[in-house]
C-alpha cells in the first residue's frame, strides 16, 4: 500500500509514522512537507522499521506539479498540511486562506481527476467557534477565526469527493503530548515546560475557559488504524480525548509540581470556551486507548531534561 502524508514532517506527521512502523505491515509512505517550521527533528535518530519505505519530497502543497507528481499511484492520502495556531488566534489571514483553504482545494482538484480509495482529512475544532455547551458534528459550523474558517473551507473542498473515495474527515482538539517534533504553541507542551523550567505559568483570564484536547499518540493511533482499515463509513468526526478547563488543566499540573505559582493576566476578562463531545463512533471501535491525564502529564514530564531557572 502506498500513503502520502502531506505535512508528514510534522507534529502530527511524525507521531503517525511511527505508530504506522507498529502495524507490521509493509508501506510506501511518501513524506510531502514544506519544512515552513524549519525543524529538522523527523530525520534525527529512531530508525523507522523495514516494513517502511519511506520517500520525502521537500515541497509546498500549493505546487501543483511537484503534488501531482507525488500523488501518483497512491492508494491512501493523508491531508495533515495546513497552517495552524492556537484554537482562537486570529492573526495573518491570508497564510491561512492560502495554505488551509486554497492548499486543500489544490489538492481536491487533483484527486478529483483520479480519486485514491481512502482520503483523511485533519481538520480542527475549531471550526465550531465556541459558546457555552459541548459541540458535536451535530452542530452547526460557526467559526470565528481565519483559521477555524480556512479548516472549514478546506472541509469543503474536500467533501467533494465523497461519491468517489472513502473520506473521513476529523475535527480535531488541541493535541498534546512528546514526540521529537514537538510544538509549544500548544497550550498542555508549553505550560508542563514552564512549570517544570521556572515553577510558574501564565493564565490569560480566570482559567474557567474550557478546550478539547486529544494527546499526540492517539491522533496518531487513530490516523494510523483508520489508514490500516477499518468499517468506519465516510464522514465527519469529532477526534476529542476530554474537555478541560484551563484551572483543571493547572490542578492537575499540581499534582506533579506542588509549588506551582500561577499568575493571572487580564483575569476579570472572560475567554471564550470550546468543548467538543468526544464522538462515540470513534470510542467504540477503540481506535485508541484512553488514559489518565495525570498519567500522560507525567510521561511527558519525564521526556524533558530540565533544570530549575534561578
């Protein structure tokens, strides 16, 4: 079977290849990614297994000719590319539209003119915007970023081709947890660094704003059985571990940092929350296994060589 992961070099990228080396099953994968972050860290040490063979191509996904080319012959196609940020950054509109929306409109267009068997898409969310409750497929899409909106535009884009292709798209949580490719915009990463480096975060309002979250490896775990097969029809899905607090989130950072100083900025201003239900089709078939977020904090704790700053 042959994969293209477009932004396989990445956060999530990375973590998918990986858990994709555990299916003992041989792969052609073919790495599609811009190197826009310019981290190297997916080519540093652990050796992927023989069952993967594995092609890089250093390329955007607005290039047509070189994404052509590269989707040749695939069977299965991965769509993690896209510009991302913070659930409600709101900044650089038209790095969002071009790479999010118009990336994956490049990209419909040419499996269009020969659909692989199976698409998945990446999406985010954010898409739902946020207010009070927890959403679901079942809500409405009212995004209120350029993000959130290019991730929906790029849902589109991509809905397209449900006559023609399996496709399952994933509205993702904020993804947490360690691989060599890390990102620390991601607000879990960022504040179990700073509270092991400096003993203290920071909190923008009173902590009370919820997120969905999901860790790394069950991104990863998901992505990974649904590219191996599986029943699950075509369609849109919530990909959510649990919702949090930003104050439940630091409680359970407590329990490893006991000292643990927060300082609250600007906390007499509300945030806006976003909870996602977790999607119970993706739970009952266990396309990955739950934990306890203390436990997961823990590991990822553990991942890190930190000395305390003086």
């Amino acid at each position: 079977m042959k994969v293209l992961i477009t932004g396989g070099a990445g956060y999530i990228g990375t973590a998918t290849i990986a858990a994709l080396g555990k299916l003992d099953r041989a792969l052609e994968i073919v790495v599609y990614d811009n190197l826009s972050r310019n981290n190297r860290n997916f080519f540093i040490g652990h050796p992927f297994p023989d069952t993967l063979s594995l092609q890089f191509v250093q390329a955007d996904i607005l290039d047509t000719r070189k994404l052509s080319r590269a989707i040749d012959g695939v069977d299965v196609v991965v769509h993690l590319a896209a510009r991302v940020t913070t659930p409600f950054a709101n900044d650089d509109p038209h790095l969002y539209e071009q790479v999010n929306h118009w990336g994956t409109a490049e990209l419909s267009y040419i499996l269009e003119r020969s659909p692989p068997k199976q698409v998945i898409y990446l999406s985010s969310a954010s898409v739902y915007g946020g207010g009070d409750g927890a959403f679901s497929v079942a809500s409405p899409p009212r995004p209120r970023t350029w993000y959130g909106t290019s991730k929906l535009r790029g849902e589109q884009m991509l809905e397209r081709l449900l006559d023609d292709t399996q496709m399952h798209i994933l509205r993702c949580g904020n993804v947490y947890g360690y691989n060599r490719s890390m990102r620390f915009d991601a607000v879990i990463n960022r504040f179990v660094f700073e509270s092991l480096c400096f003993g203290r975060i920071s909190i923008h309002g009173d902590g009370d704003q919820g997120r969905a979250f999901i860790h790394i490896d069950h991104v990863a775990q998901a992505l990974a059985r649904l590219i191996d097969g599986t029943d699950l029809p075509s369609g849109t899905y919530d990909l959510i571990d649990r919702n949090l607090t930003i104050n439940e989130l630091v409680a359970a950072l407590r329990e490893l940092v006991p000292d643990l100083e927060t300082l609250f900025i600007e906390q007499d201003m509300p945030r806006r929350t976003l909870m996602v239900r977790p999607d119970y089709r993706l739970l009952e078939r266990e396309l990955f296994v739950q934990r306890p977020l203390v436990d997961e904090l823990t590991t990822l704790r553990d991942r890190f060589s930190i000395v305390r700053n003086g």
